[in-house]
C-alpha cells in the first residue's frame, strides 16, 4: 500500500512509495520536477519560483471558480523546470487512502503528458469545460490501466467520491425528477457517468448499479450519451497515441453536439 507523507501544516508535500516512483520517472521523462503544493482557495505558495508561477493562475477568476470546486489540479507550463500539482486543502479527501488515489490520479494527467498523448487545446468559459471533459473522458481510461499496472491502489479512493454523489441525488429524488444543470455542469455528468461505468466494477462498490440507476432517473439524457461514449471507447485501445487523438477529435464533436442541443 502506498504511503503519502503529508506535514498538515506545510504546503509542499512529500511523496513516497510507488507515487513516489512515479513522480521521478515523470520528471525525467519531461525535465521539469514534479512539485504537489497543498493550498487553500485564494492562498498562493509561499516559495519562489512556485508562488510567481501560481499567481499567474490563481488571480484570473475563472480559475479561481476551478480551483474553488476541485480537489486537485494539475498544471504543466508549456517550459520549465517545474510541473505541479495543486490540492484543495478544503476538499481534499483525509482519508490516506483516498487522498493516495487523488494523488495518483494527477499523477497520471502529468504522465500522460509527459508520454506525449494529444490534448484538447483549453479554452476559457464553456469551450474550456468541453475540452476538460473530452480530455478526461479519454485520459481517465488510460491512466487507469497505468495505475494498475504500478500496483498503485486506487478504486476504494474513487468509491469514496461517488459516495456523496450518491446520497445527494438519493435527498432530492423526490424534487424534480428532470432538473436543468448548466452545460458545465451536464459535461461533468456524463464524465462521472463514464467513470462509474468504465473505471470500477459491481464488486468494487455494491451500489455501483443502484447510483446508475437513480442518475439514469433524475437526469436522463445524461445516461443516453454516457452509455453511448461507454460502449465506444470501451472497444478502443486508447493507449495508441493514434487511436487517441482520432477519438479526441470525435468525442469533442460528439459532447459538443450533445451540449448545443439541450435547452
């Protein structure tokens, strides 16, 4: 099992075990170090360089409003000797095994840059919630397998996530039946539905079945296209760098479609 070294109190943390490995191959496959800085939202690195490198970031309100909603973020500057990984002080789990797979998790969008994969190009507003979702929707699979490759635990971290989602749809099934969510907020539904549906199995959460149901029942476009992007990417090797862009490309124009028809 891995172990995540953490100082409560400091903002940079340790990483040991098989993250730990993993970080060092990411470093050396991109050249830049990978730093995990643990924040509160409106807080910034107290070292240099990281502090200047976060206050480009951290001061534009869209990214603020990311950060705000996220447990973890993962940035890498386009050159530098540094790639990071940002985590919610306030979201973030405090469950170590939980907070390994979080951890992980990040870890694996850094490698997969690092591999050399193709990546939406982000944009602000919701063009950027687009390109992040179709970018996750692939990127999600692939660095599941890598995780399991490594040995590295993640599932019982994943399931702890779904948890709240679950008890929250389960409060307001009574209310309506068929609410109406931002675009933003519809892209980050079908994601969540590919990864309960692609990333863990019946027997890795008991309720992994009745959660499908009940947000097939409040949100029933949302299964649609989640189970159609299910079934399509799950007979894809999204491993081979081209197979993945080809489904970048698609996916893209898939969600968007999907986005642009919903009232």
């Amino acid at each position: 099992m891995n172990i995540v070294a953490i100082l409560l109190l400091a903002q940079i943390l340790s990483l040991t075990g098989l993250l730990a490995n993993w970080a060092a191959e990411i470093s050396q496959q991109s050249g830049a170090k990978v730093v995990v800085i643990q924040l509160e939202p409106g807080e910034l690195p107290q070292q240099e360089p990281h502090r200047t490198f976060a206050r480009q970031h951290f001061e534009s309100p869209s990214f603020q409003q990311l950060f705000l909603s996220a447990q973890a973020l993962s940035l890498n500057p386009p050159s530098g000797k540094y790639q990071y990984i940002f985590v919610n002080r306030l979201l973030a789990p405090k469950d170590p095994e939980a907070f390994t797979g979080l951890l992980a998790h990040e870890l694996g969008h850094l490698w997969i840059k690092a591999q050399g994969y193709a990546a939406p190009k982000y944009l602000a507003g919701e063009a950027g919630c687009l390109s992040v979702t179709t970018g996750d929707a692939l990127q999600h699979i692939v660095m599941r397998d890598e995780m399991d490759r490594r040995g590295i635990i993640w599932r019982p971290g994943l399931v702890r996530q779904f948890i709240p989602a679950l008890e929250k749809m389960a409060q307001d099934d009574q209310a309506d039946q068929h609410p109406r969510v931002p675009r933003c907020q519809r892209l980050a539904q079908v994601l969540l539905w590919l990864d309960v549906e692609l990333g863990i199995s019946d027997k890795d959460w008991d309720q992994r079945i009745p959660f499908l149901n009940l947000m097939e029942k409040r949100f029933p476009e949302i299964a649609v296209k989640g189970k159609q992007l299910a079934e399509e990417l799950s007979k894809l090797d999204l491993r081979d760098k081209q197979v993945h862009r080809q489904e970048l490309v698609r996916v893209f124009e898939s969600l968007k479609k999907f986005v642009l028809s919903q009232p």
